[in-house]
C-alpha cells in the first residue's frame, strides 16, 4: 500500500480536525476520514442564524494579526473587521444604577490592564497565582496619593468584577487557579485582537479551510464533506495492536481500523472519557498532561430587543455589585446571577446584546429552564440600567460544559499545571510503535521532488490535536488550526511526503 493509501482517522470536525484532515489530503493522503459526534461541523466554532444576522456560541473573534494563522487566511479574502473598543469604552454601572464616572472608571481600567500587560517580567518570577498576582497590584496602586479621591467601595467592586472579566479570558473559575507563570505561555498575536467576521460568523474560516464554493480561487481539494461522518462517537481507540494498526470502535457498534488517528476532541473530554476511550490506557505522561492542564467553562447569553433602548455610542456595561445588594439575590434561586459580569454590543447586530458568565454558576446556567434565565437576564437589566427595559424578542446561551462532546470552553495553565511539571508538549507527544524496517516510500505522482529517506522507525500511530496541545496558541481558533496543521505534517514527514500544496497559495 503507497503512503496516499494509509488509512488515517481524524476524530473531531472543529477547527483542529477540519485544518487536519485538509492538510492530510493537500499532502496528498487520499484515505482520509473525519468521525464527529455531533451533527454540524466547527466544534467550538458555532455560528447560528440570530436576530438580524448570525451569532457565534463559541470563538467569536479572530485574536491578533500576526503570526495568527486565521489572520493570514482570513485577511487574504478580506473576511475579518475591527470590533472597535467595545471591550474598552463599556460603563461601569453599580447596582444602584449609579454610573461611575468615566474619568474614574478610566482610571481603575488603566490599573488592570497596566498590571497585565506592561509587567510581564515581574509576572515571569512570579511564583504565585495570577488571582494573588493581580490583586496585590490592584491594591498597592491603589494606595498611591493620585487613587486617594477614588472611593474604595466602588475601587472594589470594580476590581471584583474585573477578576470575573479575567476568568472568562481564561475559562478559570478563580485567578486563584491561574499560574501566574504559567499565564505568561500564552502568546498574544500583534495586532487588533478583536477582528469580527463581519455578517458571516467564524463558520466562514471553516469554507476556507475546506476551500467551499465560495472561494473558488482557492485550489480545490475534493470534497471533504464525504469524507465527515456526523453524528458517530467514537466510544474506543484500541492502539496497542501487534499489526501496528489501531481500532476505532464507534457508539453505534461499528468498528474501523486504521493506519494513524489523529484525536482533536477537546481537554475537558479527554479528562472525563481518557481512561476508558483509549485501550490500552495511555502512557503516565500523556494521562499526567491531561489532567494538569486546566480546562474551564465560560458562557454566552445573547439577548435581542425589539430596538435598541441604549444610545447610539453606548458600547455595553459592566455589573459593579454593591456588597449590600449582593445580599438581595444570594441565598435565592438567583444567586447564579453573580457571576453574569457584562452586557456588551455585538457586531452587525444593532438590536443584540451579549452577556457573559463564569464558572460553576456559568455551569448552572446551563441546568436552567430558558424563560428562567431569561427572567434573570431582565432583571439584570432593570436592577442596573435606568432606561425603560423593553421585554426581549430573541434569546439564546451557550451550554459548553453540558455537551459531553466538549464538557467545557477551553483550556489554561493552572497551579496544578505547574505543580506538575506538564504542559502543552506532553499532551501533544503522538503514541508510536516501533515499526521492524524501514518503509519503502512511494513519492506523489504530482510531485519532482525526491521523498525524504526515513531513518526513524517509530510510527505514530495515535496522534494528539486540538488547541489544548499548542504550546502558546491554546485556547484559541488559531491554535487549533496550527495543532491540526502540525499533526498533518507529523505524518507528512513520516512517510516523506514533501508539501503538496505552498502556504502563500491558501
Ligand atoms: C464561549 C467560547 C468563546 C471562544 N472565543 C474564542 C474567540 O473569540 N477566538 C478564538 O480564537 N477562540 C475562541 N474560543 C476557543 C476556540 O473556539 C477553540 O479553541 C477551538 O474552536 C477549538 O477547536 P478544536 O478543534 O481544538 O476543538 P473542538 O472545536 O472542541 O473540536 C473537537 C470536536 O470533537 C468532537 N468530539 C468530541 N468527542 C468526540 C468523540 N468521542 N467522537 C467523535 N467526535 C468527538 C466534538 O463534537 C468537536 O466537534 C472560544 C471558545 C468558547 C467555548
């Protein structure tokens, strides 16, 4: 069997395995299958239709220009527009609707983020928490003579709503679980970092990638839809046979052997499902990898009113929780509202208000009959904003940790990550067999290029993806996409295969 033969599993159709499986066939593997659980395509990535346009449930922005894969494929078809400064120019509203002043809230803004993003070296001997971190920094500022006419209630309860803002960067439910190191991993691209896709929704990277009709200047590559088999779980990866062959076997009873699985399914399912989806169970690194990288939940709610009831240069707002208001809804069936930290404007959506929530009450949420978060939601509004509130048209929210096919939002490097001395590397290490000799490898017909001789015998046969196992890109689309990327040339590389098709041509 040629090498464009070898039969080669990609379990997941989000970002990871969609970048995967087309790069395996740009590569000019030709037995190429992708198995998702799920009836859609896009994982994480989930654009649906919503009030006057689409919203995402899931990524929602392409984060940086450069070195930012998305960027460079997106930017090309000009698909992608700045957000603006929403996240920067929000209210900060207490909740007796009284509004901070601008110039205060200016102020306390100005300290958080010069705590994260000009003191990257102290952060670097940092051998605490980011929570500790932060909080010390916040408060030591704070101290300075030019913060003295800044009432410390509301110096407060903007910093406690800023950590809930932090969290749902992260997906951590405390800064206190945060490595202030480990924080340092993540690389921000240059560049805008909130780069919308405009009436199109983050799906529109998914037809790139997959070179859909609507970019017919892309090379085509085949259609990949044939090759996706929707809604089959796989429920076993048996990797340890003598053929050096590995056997998927799928929720619906059936079985398939293949050459290589690449596994792209998120960390929060490979933490719940590890040790009975892999036979025999994995190596002690790759289980001590899973379980020491983190993996949260944050969540949307998106509410659509009949017309905007805010002005026109109104960005959103953020919830300052006066401690004695605090009291009013905790202890009640309402306590999960807590941790709803903002409403912010949402691109090409005039009439559309998004909300974001953290940790176990954002886990609730999802436990919730609709009209009862709705009912939560209206009175958020009404309890902080002193407009007449009409009642809302439209309403939808994320359930992320609910759906066993994700069991989460997304991962970041905790205390526990750096008490255990793993990370990104490990989990990104492929399971190999020694194969007896050296494959004969048979070059691309389309291709001069002589194939590189293999010297290594060890086969990867079961591969790891996903943006958990990017050193520096996890959490993001774009570290999903180069995850699923570098997997496709793992095995490229192992069977000699030069590059079918030059980046610049995409
Ligand atoms: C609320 C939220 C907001 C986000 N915002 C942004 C953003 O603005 N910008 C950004 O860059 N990133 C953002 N992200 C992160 C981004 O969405 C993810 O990093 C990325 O989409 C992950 O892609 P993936 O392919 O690694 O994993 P996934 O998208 O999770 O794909 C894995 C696939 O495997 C499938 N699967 C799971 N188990 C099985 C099984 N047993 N058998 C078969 N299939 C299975 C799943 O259904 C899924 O489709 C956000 C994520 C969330 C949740």
């Amino acid at each position: 069997m040629s090498s464009q033969q070898q039969k080669i599993i990609v379990i997941g159709a989000g970002a990871s395995g969609i970048a995967c499986a087309t790069k395996l066939l740009e590569y000019g593997f030709q037995n190429v299958l992708v198995v998702e659980a799920e009836q859609r395509i896009g994982g994480r990535i989930h654009t649906i239709p919503f009030g006057d346009n689409v919203i995402d449930l899931g990524a929602q922005w392409c984060h940086g220009e450069q070195d930012n894969i998305v960027y460079e494929l997106a930017s090309k078809h000009d698909l992608l527009e700045t957000t603006g400064p929403v996240y920067e120019n929000y209210q900060c509203v207490r909740s007796n609707r009284e509004v901070v002043p601008e110039h205060v809230a200016n102020r306390l803004k100005a300290i958080v983020n010069d705590s994260l993003v000009t003191r990257q070296l102290e952060l670097r001997n940092c051998s605490g928490s980011l929570g500790s971190y932060l909080s010390n920094k916040f408060y030591e500022m704070l101290r300075r003579p030019e913060y003295a006419d800044i009432d410390e209630r509301i110096a407060k309860e903007f910093f406690e709503n800023y950590q809930k803002f932090e969290n749902s960067v992260e997906a951590s439910d405390t800064l206190d679980q945060v490595s202030g190191r480990g924080y340092l991993e993540y690389w921000e691209c240059e560049g805008d970092i909130l780069l919308n896709w405009k009436d199109t929704g983050f799906v529109e990277l998914l037809r790139v990638l997959l070179r859909a009709p609507s970019f017919p200047e892309l090379p085509q590559l085949g259609s990949l839809d044939e090759r996706v088999l929707f809604g089959r779980r796989v429920t076993q990866i048996q990797w340890n046979r003598n053929d050096s062959r590995v056997e998927v076997l799928f929720s619906n009873g059936d079985s398939c052997l293949a050459d290589h699985v690449v596994v792209t399914v998120s960390l929060g399912v490979l933490k719940e499902q590890h040790w009975r989806l892999f036979e025999p169970k994995l190596p002690v690194e790759k289980q001590r990898a899973i379980e020491g990288l983190a993996f949260g939940t944050v969540n949307k709610i998106f509410v659509e009113f009949p017309q905007p009831f805010w002005p026109e240069d109104w960005t959103g707002f953020t919830m300052l929780w006066r401690e004695e208001d605090l009291q009013d809804i905790r202890d009640t069936e309402r306590a999960w509202l807590e941790d709803v930290f903002g409403f912010y404007r949402v691109s090409y959506q005039p009439n559309v208000l998004a909300g974001w929530i953290i940790n176990a009450n954002g886990r609730h949420m999802e436990t919730l009959p609709e009209d009862e978060v709705l009912a939560g939601c209206t009175y958020l509004f009404r309890r902080f904003l002193h407009w007449q509130i009409p009642e809302p048209i439209g309403f939808r929210t994320s359930a992320w940790y609910s759906n066993e096919n994700f069991r989460g939002s997304y991962s970041y490097r905790s205390m526990e990550t750096e008490q255990m001395g793993t990370g990104a590397h490990d989990l990104a290490q492929p399971l190999t067999v020694v194969t007896p000799t050296p494959r004969t490898v048979t070059p691309p017909q389309e291709t001069t290029e002589l194939p590189l001789l293999q010297t290594r015998c060890d086969k990867p046969i079961v591969l790891f993806a996903g943006e958990a196992s990017s050193p520096h890109y996890y959490s993001t689309v774009h570290g999903a996409v180069e995850a699923g990327w570098r997997e496709a040339k793992r095995l490229a590389d192992f069977y000699g295969l030069p590059r079918a098709v030059k980046k610049s041509q995409l």
